[in-house]
C-alpha cells in the first residue's frame, strides 16, 4: 500500500528477489510527499538523529548503485548531483555538537574557501544596515554580532559536506518505471481503508472499491498510513512548503546550501529550490503567500543575486511524521503484515536502505541492521 518512492523502491526490490506485487496507491504514483520533497541525501551527524546515523550512512552508500539502476531499467535520467552542501549550523548545533565531533571540524572552512566555492554567497563584508536588514529575516534575536558570526571567518563555522543531492520527482518517475519493467502490477486512484484478517492473520487489504487477497501487506502508505485499519499507526502529516526559481544562470549555485532559516538545492537544469517549512497543519496542502515571500526573502539574503530569478512554482507536500521523529519499520503484531512508512524528512535519503532492509525482514532474513528503534511494537 503506498505509491511514493519507498512504496515504490520496495516492490522493485521485491520484484528483483522473485516475489509477486501490486502497488496499491490512492492517487497517481509518486505524486505525494516524494514530488515535493527536496532530495538532499543528508549524511550530517549535526543534523540527523543519532538512532538514524547508521541507516542514513548505509543508504547514502547504496544511491549511486541505486539511481544507476533505475536510470538502466526506466531509460530516464536521474539528476543525482555530488557538488556537495555548504552548511551554516545554528548556533545550537555548533554548542552542543561540534566539540565532539571530529568529523565536522575537518569539514569546516574559511571565508576565503567558502567564497571559492560559493561566490555567489552573501559577503561578510556587508555593512551595517545591510546586517540589520539580515537579522529578522534569519530569525535571529541577539543582536548583529550573531549574525556577523554566522557569516564569520572563523573556522568552524561553515562547513563543505560531501554529500549528494537527487531530483525526487525525476527519481519517482524513474521509479515507476522501473517498477513497471519489472512487471510490477499498480492499483491506482483506490484507497486502502483496511488490512483483511482471517484466523488473526493479515490475508489482503480492503479498498474503496474492491478486494485484494495478499500472503504479505506492507504499509507503505506515508501520511494516510495511520487510517488503515485493524489499528491506528501514530504517523501524521507534517506540512512543508517550498518554492522554485529558475536562476540567471545555471552555475550560479552550485552546492546545496543550509542555513538555520532556509535551504537551497541546485538543479543541473538551472532550477533552484527553496524550502522548507515544518508545519501542523493536518491534511492541508495550501500554500501560504506569506510564507512563501518569508523563504523567497531568505533565499535573496544567502544569494542577493537571486533577485533576478524569477519563481517558477510553489508548493506544500505532506511528510509522515511520528510521535519520536523515526521511522516505523518492521513486523506488525499480526503475522504478514509489515509497515515501513513515518520517514519524516527522510524518505527520499533511507528509499534505498529501506526497501533491502524490509525486503529482508519480508522474507525472514537477517537485515543486518538493529531494528528496535523503528520498530511498530514501540507504540503499543
């Protein structure tokens, strides 16, 4: 159940071991949380949970292979970029977590380093009006100090991450594809409001519509996995609104760039995106014009020359959150009903981990990974 790229990376995953699927998805494949995701694969220990790490590290490792592979079996091209991410951390970031972290302090950069990479970037130099313009919109409360410290020369600081970025809505639709060459079956614009128990084991799924008799279900359904029934999974939707510009020129960002109020991701075809936001907000995929001008005003603060790019789209996408901020993965209490849905902000990174590691426990094998975290029995 779940069409977006972890629903979709499983059953290629499945399919490849030999095992029959269908693909059960609501509305149209790929077209939830996975379009309107930003596709940073974050490899960060100041920024990913510390029960995430090991799974985060191993499914960085695996996307070349995996963005290879689909590119082979969908005929598409995936824009999987190794630029890297220049990171700004918040202050709270650098207090409690940069001291032990020997890996980030050999990342960090100076101002001159960061201007050779990135010499689009916001100067240090900037005067004083400049800098008090800066501060509201960075939220920054303590005066212009921090803010000249966030953009200081000093090391530690600023960061060149190596890391990767990908296009989700190029991957997704790679993935479709992909999944249909490996004669995976789709049942699409069908909601799923039940897993079907017969002699207290999972034997199908119930739908809108009709009925499909399964040996093994899997929940994969993100957001709305929490509304299928025989119980209620604790996911939510998060709310997360982003815009896309189309840069003066295609090379004029060329790292992905964090900061503690907005990020910036590069296409290779010259489109930059800017997000995000991380909202309450239930089922409601409006966008606000406000908060939308608020990340627009951001993203012109990191690069003033983004002030002659013009918006090409925006959007809100709905992540599946849950209760711990971790995904739900795993074995359910009730023998061949399995879940791997509540990847947060992640799902685009852990696709590929996920769909070996779940591939895995469907078919009782030893996914090599500790569990325990993710696992559904966690809740009960």
């Amino acid at each position: 159940m779940g069409g977006g790229i972890i629903g979709l990376s499983l059953a290629i995953a499945l399919r490849k071991r030999g095992a029959s699927v269908l693909v059960i998805e609501r509305g149209e494949p790929g077209r939830e949380a996975s379009h309107a995701a930003g596709g940073m694969l974050v490899d960060c220990p100041l920024e990913t949970p510390a029960d995430l790490q090991e799974l985060a590290a191993a499914s960085v490792r695996m996307y070349p292979e995996f963005v290879h592979e689909l590119e082979a079996e969908s005929g598409m091209k995936v824009d999987l970029r190794d630029q890297g991410t220049i990171l700004f951390p918040s202050k709270q970031h650098l207090q409690h977590t940069l001291l032990n972290s020997g890996q980030m302090r050999q990342n960090a950069i100076c101002t001159g380093e960061l201007e050779q990479l990135e010499p689009a970037l916001r100067k240090t130099e900037s005067n004083q009006t400049e800098r008090e313009h800066f501060r509201p919109a960075c939220g920054i409360e303590q005066g212009v100090s921090e803010v000249d410290e966030f953009f200081s020369s000093a090391r530690g600081q600023a960061f060149h991450l190596k890391e990767r970025s990908v296009d989700p809505r190029a991957l997704t639709a790679a993935a479709v594809k992909a999944a249909k060459h490996r004669r995976a079956d789709f049942s699409t614009g069908d909601e799923v409001t039940v897993v079907q128990i017969e002699h207290a084991r999972a034997v199908g799924v119930k739908t809108a519509k009709t009925v499909f008799a399964a040996r093994k279900v899997v929940n994969c359904a993100g957001a709305w996995a929490g509304s299928i029934g025989p119980f209620a999974l604790p996911t939510r939707p998060v709310k997360g609104q982003m815009l896309c510009l189309v840069m003066p020129f295609r090379t004029l960002v060329q790292h992905v760039v964090r900061s503690p109020e907005v990020y910036l991701i590069p296409r290779s075809d010259g489109r930059l995106l800017v997000g995000a936001t991380v909202e309450e907000a239930g089922f409601d995929k409006r966008t606000d014009p406000d908060t939308i001008q608020r990340l627009h005003k951001a993203a012109l603060q990191l690069v003033p020359k983004l002030a002659d790019a013009r918006i090409l789209e925006d959007w809100a996408g709905l992540r599946p959150g849950t209760p711990d901020a971790l995904p739900i993965l795993g074995p359910t209490a009730i023998p061949n009903y399995y879940v791997a849905t509540g990847h947060f902000r992640d799902g685009i990174l852990l696709a590929p981990v996920t769909a070996q590691l779940m591939a895995d426990v469907i078919e009782g094998r030893d996914p090599g990974f500790h569990l325990l975290a993710f696992s559904p029995s966690r809740f009960v």
